[in-house]
C-alpha cells in the first residue's frame, strides 16, 4: 500500500512539473514573459559597456552605449545620475 502512495506523489509532482514546464514555454513562445527585446533582424541600441560596484553592492557606476554614444551614469540608492558633463561620440569603437 505505501508504494501505491510513493507512486501516486511521484506522478502527481511529473505532471505537475510537466504542466509548469509547458505554461513557460508557451508564454515565451507568445511574448508573456514581460521582457521588452528588439525584432530579429534589428540592430541592438543599448549596449552595457563595463559597470563598477562602490560599495556593498548597493552603488555602482556604469558606462553604457546607445546610439553610438557613450554615457556614464551612477545607480545609488537614490536614484540614477548622469555623470558626463558632454557627449563622447564613438568612431570605429575608439573614442573621439
């Protein structure tokens, strides 16, 4: 009688395992996943360029790149700041 109950757990948790596997990739394959991504075929905009942490991991600065121009931005816990004073547009992946 025990084993009938080991059995029956272990096919309730596959089906039950088969059923979340197939609700996640039908909401990828129909976009429900929330995240915003680009067509295929689009060039990319945004690009994270190299981040540095401050300090126990709550700042950080980072350098990103979006339409060919690079920015530096502080994220604190007070919110986000922008750190160039101008623009350093990019020609052949060095700066100007």
């Amino acid at each position: 009688m025990d084993f009938l109950y080991v059995l029956r757990a272990i096919g309730a948790l596959m089906l039950t395992l088969a059923l979340l596997a197939l609700i996640a990739f039908l909401a990828r394959k129909y976009g429900l996943t929330g995240e915003m991504i680009a067509p295929k075929g689009t060039k990319k905009r945004l690009k994270l360029i190299e981040q540095l942490w401050l300090d126990a991991g709550r700042s950080r600065i980072m350098i990103i790149e979006c339409d060919g121009i690079e920015q530096t931005i502080l994220l604190s816990p007070n919110g986000a700041t922008n750190l160039n004073l101008k623009t350093n547009p990019i020609e052949g992946g060095k700066n100007v």
